[in-house]
C-alpha cells in the first residue's frame, strides 16, 4: 500500500501561520489518497478551528495552548500524556522546533515523523534531513512527510480546499450585517502581516476598487484589525464606496464571506491562500517574497512581480527604501491579468 497502513490514526503538529495551515492541507489530502480510511487529527493554535473545520480531511481540531515561543515543557508532556488514550500510529510534525515534538513523543505514539531542526533527535523516530534544493516548495516539504524517506512527490500535489456551506455563509452575513450581495464581488486583501515589504500600496487597490465599482461590483475589503488603516485608505481614496470588512470578521466569517466573491487580488499573506483554496480566480501580487516558495495553490490564481534584481529580498521593509517591487508594478497588470482570468472562468 505505498508504504501506508490502513486505517492509520494520524496526528499531525500543524504550523502557526494561515498559509503554511492551507498548504498543510495538500498533506492531508495526500494521506486520505493514499489510505481513505485513515483518520487525521490536527493539534493547532485555537485561531485554526474555523479553517480546518472547513478542511473535509480532518476528523478532529485538537486545540494547542501554548503561545507562539512559549516552552512549557511539562505542560506539553502532560498534553501528550492526554492524548495517549487516542491510540496514533502516528505523527506528523509540521513545525521544526524542539518543542512541536514534545507532544507527539509524551503521546507515545509509535511512528513521529519530522525534518531533522532543533536537535530533534529521540523526539522523532523518523527524523529527515531536508533536501532543499530537490523540495524548493513549503507545499513539497510538508507533502514529503506523508510519504515514505525515499519515496518520491507524485507529479501532481492535490491542491487545498475549503469546503463552504450556504447556511454558515448566510448566518455570517446576517452576523457581518452585509446584505446578500446583488451583483458581483471582487475581495481585496491588502495587507500582509510580515511587513510593509509585502504590501502593495493603498492608491493602487484603490485604482483596482474604483475600475470595479465604475463596473457596478461590489468591492469587499478584507483584513484583521492591524489592517485597518490601509483599507480605510483605500476606501477613502474609492469615495467610500468599499464594504470595508477589516477587524469586523472572524476567519470563519472572512473565509464564508470570501467565497461569495468572483474575483480577489491579494498580496503573498494568509488571506491569499484562503482566495486560493476557496478556488477564486485570484492575482496575488509579490513584492518581496518568492513566488517559487510559496505561489497560491489554484489553477485560477495568476502570479504578478516585477522580478527586479533586488527581489525577492526576504525583508520585512525594504532595505534600499523605494519598495520598487511593489511600487512601480502599476495597477494595470493586474487589472489585465483578471480580465484574462475571467475569460478562462467563463
């Protein structure tokens, strides 16, 4: 069975960040191909409940309470403790600290699988060392795990999604105090919580806004609090005719809400993956990260960067202070490469 045991009973230690969740999820994807009945367990941060509860693969959300840093060795053995009684053949962890692999140890389960990082040694019984030239991709490290140490990706990943139903859309309308919209949406999606290197500017979402509103779309504006400020740019800036979303969502609503959209433009940020996954026709815009290493897993996501010599740098602010990377990539790209999406999609 390609190395595999029916009915496996796996747990999987799932990352801190949006993006690297939805990418999880082409792991989980490829477990359930290759044994359909195993059962996937996910402990993560309380924040990821409303995502993989969207995520069909997953049988349970085991909440992680432990903050981002936070060590808290003998709370973590005795969360392990707790969770013997489930009885995993195996685990899966996703992070590379010393201390994402303290549970799954305390747990006793049998097979724990991991890339080699903070001397994990004795933690893991199937550790790896990470070949990062033959697995340039976060999807392919986290894809490799399922699979056995020398077994090869299959040509195709499975690629994420979210799975929505009407009901929970209307109940986080209702909840948003959105009307059900009448005529298309466009979600636009700019901020970035790495920094400002990731953002495109506010004047060019609004040029993007306003060519849709002047369309007679809708133009929902998506962000937590610390966005804010930039989508209230942008929506002045747009005559405040945008639904300025930002800080008003919870992930569930957002992801519920983002899946009446037609269309999303979103910088390299978690809500770019959500738009991905929840299959949009989507243009993300990167700046200073790499496309390479972490694209929008969708067949209807088109990628724009200038490419320029100096990117992608990896800074959080731009170390030659012009931020030419996102700056000078004019509003035009991307209104060009959703025409060509919508042409695709229609």
């Amino acid at each position: 069975m390609n190395g595999t045991t029916s009915g496996q009973n796996v747990l999987v230690v799932g990352p801190s960040w949006i993006g690297d969740m939805m990418m999880a999820q082409s792991m989980f994807k490829l477990l359930k191909a290759r044994d359909p009945s195993c059962r996937i367990d996910v402990l993560a941060p309380e924040w990821s409940s409303p995502l993989l509860a969207r995520m069909p693969e997953v049988e349970n959300t085991i909440v992680s309470p432990f903050q981002h840093g936070q060590l808290l060795l003998s709370e973590r053995l005795q969360l392990g403790k707790s969770l013997r009684h489930n009885q995993y053949t195996r685990a899966i962890v996703l992070p590379n600290s010393l201390k994402s692999a303290l549970v799954p140890f305390a747990a006793r389960i049998p097979r724990r699988s991991g890339f080699v990082g903070e001397l994990r040694y004795g933690l893991l019984n199937d550790a790896r060392k990470l070949d990062k030239q033959a697995l340039t991709m976060t999807v392919q490290r986290f894809a490799a795990l399922a699979l056995e140490p020398a077994e090869a990706l299959p040509d195709e990943l499975p690629v994420p999604r979210l799975v929505t139903e009407q009901i929970t859309i209307d109940r986080s309308l209702a909840e948003t105090g959105i009307p059900t919209p009448g005529s298309p949406v466009i979600a636009l999606c700019p901020g970035a919580e790495y920094g400002p290197a990731k953002r495109w500017p506010s004047r060019h979402y609004a040029a993007v806004a306003g060519h849709y509103l002047d369309l007679g779309w809708q133009v929902w504006l998506f962000g937590s609090a610390k966005d804010k400020p930039v989508c209230q740019r942008i929506n002045a800036q747009s005559d405040d005719r945008c639904e300025d979303l930002s800080g008003r969502t919870t992930l569930g609503q957002a992801i519920d809400l983002m899946s009446r959209a037609s269309a999303a433009v979103s910088n390299d940020s978690g809500l770019m993956h959500l738009a991905a996954a929840l299959d949009l026709p989507l243009v993300a815009v990167y700046g200073s990260s790499d496309p390479g290493f972490t694209p929008p897993l969708s067949r209807h996501a088109q990628v724009v960067s200038l490419g320029l010599d100096c990117s992608p740098c990896f800074k959080r602010e731009c170390p030659l202070g012009h931020k030419d990377c996102l700056n000078k990539l004019e509003p035009t790209s991307v209104l060009n490469r959703l025409s060509e999406l919508a042409d695709k999609h229609d």
